[in-house]
C-alpha cells in the first residue's frame, strides 16, 4: 500500500492536465509531456517566379509535416485574408456529412432545372459531383438545411479564418464576410488530417473521399480550386495537402493568385482579358504552380 499512496496523490493531476490538452487539440505525446521538434519557417521568393511569369501576383505556402518546416514564397501575402470561395466547399462538405443533409458522398441532390452557365451543373449531383465540377447551387441548398445557427456554431468550434458565416448564410463563402489566409488554410487542413477537429471518424473517411484529387501507386493528393470574382481584382485558390502512401508524411499547402494579368505585363495597346478568357487563361495554372512548388519541395513525384 505504501508504494501506491504516491501514485494515488499525483496521477489524478497529471490525467487533468493531460485531458485538458488533449481537449485544446494537443497530440497524445504533447499532452504527455514528450519532446516536440519546433517548427522553422523559411521564406523562398523562388516559388513565386511562376506568377511573375504570368505577369500576375500570389503566394504559395507549404507545410511538411515530416521535417515541421514552413516554406513561404512571400510572408506578407501568406498572411493576407481573402474570401474562401469555392474553397469553403471544404468545410461546407464536412458540415453536410456530419448533420446527415448528406448520408455518404453518393448523396443525390436533385437539379432544379435552372439552367446556370456551367454545363456540369445543369443535372442531378451527387456530394461527390458537386465538389468536383465545384456546384455552388448543391452546396448553397446543403447551407440552407444546416441553417445560419448550424453553420456560424462550426466556424466558431473549428476556427476557420475570421469564423464569421454572414450576411447570407447560403452564399457568404462567395459574397459575405468570411476571409481566410493561405496560413489558416492550412492550420485548418491539418486539424482534418491529424484528425483534430470536432467531427466523427466516419465524416473523416468520407470527407477524405469526397477530398481525394489524383493518386498514384506512391502518393495522394487532396484538394479544392476556388474563385473569388466578388472583388476588383478576381482571386484564385488551390489548397490541400499530398500524403505519402508509405506513410511518410503530409505536405499541407495553400495557393493563391491574382486572376488578373498586371496591365505592364501585356502588349502595348491591348486590353484586359475578359473574366471567362481569364478563366481559360489562368485558371489552370493553379494546380500546375502548386504541383511545381510542392515537388520541388519533395513532397510530390
């Protein structure tokens, strides 16, 4: 008995303070005291060259979570808020999933039969479909079912930008008053991935689902393009993170660009392109900046 009695009058603190930062989101070994590497951040201006060459402005943000380093092409940008847009289907996807407005990403929402100008639109979707070919009308009904209170109370608990779900509860991702950084981008990527957020393990694996780009025998990669067109210089977004199927890490990242040529940049008498030539013109060189940034930092083949 007296071997136990120490035991007996210091576990019950120690079991608090480890319940207490397990609940602020601390991982298990943290909680328990153990030794974390801390995280260094490097700036490199070189993986920015690819918005010079388009004549256009953005950053790109990585985080590996093997060696814990941050890499930013431009630090001020990285911290700059902008409207979520399409990328908020990220969350808005985890939100319908975790209230059953959607049972599994096979979930059929019926086309209302306005025609919209996006020919992918214009037919019944599944949550899978609509986050592929990015539905705002699939994902502006799921807002609808959550309801304003519903929405505002998870932007609040996940911490997801400025948190603020507003004016219009079914459109403020693309409208409203929202603003996330590249940085926030990520910091709530990994509270997914490293299975810290506030939602059921079976919202995980079908959110990753949903979530899942392109593989390959090696790797995976998730994510989601957005487009702001609300403001005077349109925005483009493409946020995720790579995995190693050898189970050697996660690349977290955040791109965002101007989707607007600066005028310096163009022919000496020409005009600005139109927004759908811009969308032609520079909309695809979202992914490929961010897939030439992430494999130069090992984090894609």
């Amino acid at each position: 008995m007296a071997m136990t009695a120490p035991l007996t009058r210091t576990r019950p603190m120690s079991i608090l303070f480890t319940a207490l930062a397990l609940a602020a989101g601390a991982h298990p070994a943290q909680a328990a005291g153990a030794a974390t590497p801390a995280e260094s951040f490097r700036v490199a201006p070189e993986l920015g060259q690819g918005f010079q060459a388009l004549g256009t402005r953005g950053v790109i943000a990585i985080y590996d979570d093997q060696s814990r380093r941050w890499t930013v092409s431009d630090p001020a940008r990285a911290y700059q808020a902008f409207s979520p847009a399409s990328t908020f289907k990220i969350p808005n996807t985890l939100i319908a999933l975790e209230t059953g407005v959607a049972q599994d990403e096979a979930q059929v929402f019926k086309w209302d039969g306005k025609k919209r100008w996006n020919e992918d639109w214009n037919q019944d979707q599944t949550l899978q479909t609509a986050f592929r070919f990015s539905t705002v009308w699939v994902y502006q009904e799921i807002a609808r079912r959550v309801g304003a209170e519903g929405l505002q109370s998870r932007l609040w608990a996940w911490r997801y930008g400025n948190a603020v779900a507003g004016p219009k509860h079914d459109s403020f991702w693309l409208d409203g008053s929202v603003r996330i950084t590249a940085i926030e981008q990520i910091d709530f990527l990994r509270r997914f991935a490293e299975h810290r957020l506030p939602i059921s393990e079976r919202t995980e694996t079908l959110g990753r689902r949903v979530f899942l780009r392109d593989e390959t025998p090696t790797w995976q990669l998730f994510a989601k393009t957005g487009w702001d067109g609300s403001g005077p210089v349109e925005l483009g977004w493409f946020v995720g993170w790579t995995e190693r199927k050898a189970g050697t890490g996660r690349c977290f990242f955040a791109l965002n660009m101007d989707m607007q040529v600066d005028p310096k940049a163009l022919p000496k008498g020409a005009k600005q392109p139109s927004q759908h030539t811009l969308i032609g013109q520079l909309g695809p060189h979202r992914e490929r900046l961010a897939r030439q940034a992430l494999q130069a930092q090992g984090c894609l083949d």
